[in-house]
C-alpha cells in the first residue's frame, strides 16, 4: 500500500509538471521592458467575445496588478461614441477609448484561427497590451488552446495560455488557480 501511495504521488507530481510544461511551450509572447506594474493599473479588455473577456479578466486579475474595467462599462462608451468591436481594430481609435474609460492599458483578445479534429477543437488566441498614453505595445502572445469538450472550453484554455506569462511572472502560480 505504501509503495503505491508513493508511486500515485509521483505520477501526480508529474503531471502537474506536464500542465506547466505545456502551458509554457503553447504560448509565444513577448513582454517589453516598458512594461512597469510597480502600481496596480487599470485595464479594459477589447473583445467580441464574452468568455475571452471573463477569461482575460480573470488571468489579469491573477496577476495582482491590474483593475480591470466591467464590461458593461466598456459597452456603454463604445454606444456612447458610435463605435463597435470591429472599429476597435484601429488601435488609435482604441486608445481614445482607453482613455474615455480612465484605463491606462488596453488589452486586445481575439480568437485568431480555430479547428475541429475527429474528437477535439484546438484555437488559436491572440492578446496583446497597449499602453494608453504612449501607445507602445507592452505585451503581445499567441496562444493554442484545446479541448475535448467544446469550442468554448478551448477558447477558454487558449486565453489561459496567452496570458500564462505574465501570471508567472507578476502573481506567481500559487494564485493562479490551476
């Protein structure tokens, strides 16, 4: 029994270690020099889909470092200025929306190709971050997300991974909920 308990454990162990392994080679990003969280800022999160938003939420929030503006909030300026999701794709045009806001970054999340295999969908999410005054990217990644599931939880997955670094990097793992 003890042989087993132990044997269990190193199988746990080492599959916790794969989850990191491939959370760390499922992503390409890059986080500029720029990039200071010393203070906690405020971001908004520009996407057209809302379990990318919930899922960027919740990773930036992991971080420790960022406030991140309410969706609804997001929704009722770009009413107010006539603009949509899809008007966004102009990052000068986001900017000024950024600063409607009072956010001092900008975080850009989109679904960039997706595919559905015999038994599971793998997507591919790009994020990037903006800051509002100087307009200099701060953060960019891809990422592959996949699921056995449903293309939702692979979207959801891919998000995950995108912003993976910068939960190691600025919050650690332990608050990462994984």
């Amino acid at each position: 029994m003890k042989r087993f308990l132990i044997l269990f454990s190193v199988v746990l162990l080492s599959c916790a270690s794969l989850e990191k392994k491939f959370r760390e080679m499922a992503v390409d990003y890059t986080i500029s020099p720029m990039m200071k969280l010393d203070t906690i800022k405020t971001i908004a999160i520009f996407t057209e889909d809302d379990v990318l938003y919930d899922e960027a939420a919740m990773n930036l929030l992991r971080t420790g470092k960022f406030d991140v503006i309410d969706r609804q909030k997001i929704d009722e300026i770009l009413e107010e200025q006539e603009f949509g999701y899809s008007g966004l794709v102009d990052e000068n045009t986001a900017v000024e929306v950024g600063k409607l806001l009072g956010a001092s970054m900008i975080a850009f999340v989109e679904p960039v190709s997706q595919t559905r295999d015999f038994d599971s969908y793998t997507v591919k999410v790009s994020a990037k971050i903006v800051d509002v005054k100087t307009g200099r990217i701060l953060y960019v990644a891809t990422a592959y997300g996949q699921s056995y599931e449903s293309y939702g939880d692979a979207l959801k997955d891919g998000c995950k991974n995108a912003f993976y670094p910068l939960v190691k990097k600025f919050g650690g793992l332990e608050s990462s909920g994984r």
